[in-house]
C-alpha cells in the first residue's frame, strides 16, 4: 500500500493528521496536502509530472507583428 493511501486510511479510521504524519514519518503539511487532494479530486495519487507546455503566442501572431514592423517607415 503506497505512503498516501496509508496516511488517508488512518485519517479515515479517526486519527489527527499530526498524530498521523508522527506514525508515518512524514510533514503534517504532506498529510494535510493528501487530504485536501482526496477531497478535491477523489484519489491522493500524485498528479502528471512535465509534458508538454503550450505556446502562449503562435506562429500567427509573430508572422503578422513581424510583417507591420517591415512595413512601418524607419
């Protein structure tokens, strides 16, 4: 059983989370943090790490600012 699922089962059975990051080892702000992620999402599994960041400004954009700034007298 993963560390999480661990701590969530002994908040559910009625421990405090200080009493449960003490049992574990862990931060109490890390229990609490795996509660609120429960709540929020139903699963304290840990979300997707990197992948891919959209551009903020396609290539569109910087074709047409590129071309008015040719054009504009110097």
């Amino acid at each position: 059983m993963d560390l999480r699922e661990r701590a969530l089962a002994r908040l559910e059975e009625g421990e405090t989370s200080r009493e449960v990051a003490a049992a574990l080892r862990v931060a109490v702000s890390s229990v609490i943090k795996w509660a609120a992620r429960k709540r929020r999402l139903g699963s304290a599994a840990p979300g997707k790490m990197g992948g891919h960041r959209p551009y903020l400004i396609d290539g569109s954009i910087v074709l047409s600012s590129w071309a008015r700034s040719s054009e504009m007298p110097t």
